[in-house]
C-alpha cells in the first residue's frame, strides 16, 4: 500500500496515477522475478469490481497451466 496490493489467490493489484484518472494494473507473480500482467482497467468505482478480478483469475489460470 499505497501502490500495491494483495486481492486473493496469486492476484496483485498495482494502482497507477495518470493526468486524467487511475488505472488498476492486475498481476500475477511467476516463477523468481517474472511478473506478468492479465488485466489493466481505468478506475471508475471504489475498489477492484468482481468481474474484473474473475476475468483475471480466468487468464492466470491460463498462464499458469
């Protein structure tokens, strides 16, 4: 915090300050220092919405396999 955050399972969450808005960053840790990135979105509510973070643990998964 303030930058990073844990969500649930493998998923990070990287908040990223622009001009204009906040954009949510979501990642996941793989093997030693490679992180990768499976979904970035523009911030438009208080906290990560549900759909967000089930279509990153969809593409985890697929990563992860």
């Amino acid at each position: 915090m303030p930058h990073v955050r844990h969500l649930e399972g493998q998923l990070w969450e990287m908040r990223l300050r622009g001009r204009d808005s906040i954009a949510q960053a979501i990642y996941i840790a793989v093997r030693g220092r490679r992180v990768v990135v499976v979904r970035v979105f523009v911030k438009k509510t208080d906290g990560t919405p549900r759909r967000e973070i089930r279509l990153a643990l969809r593409r985890a998964e697929e990563i992860l396999q």
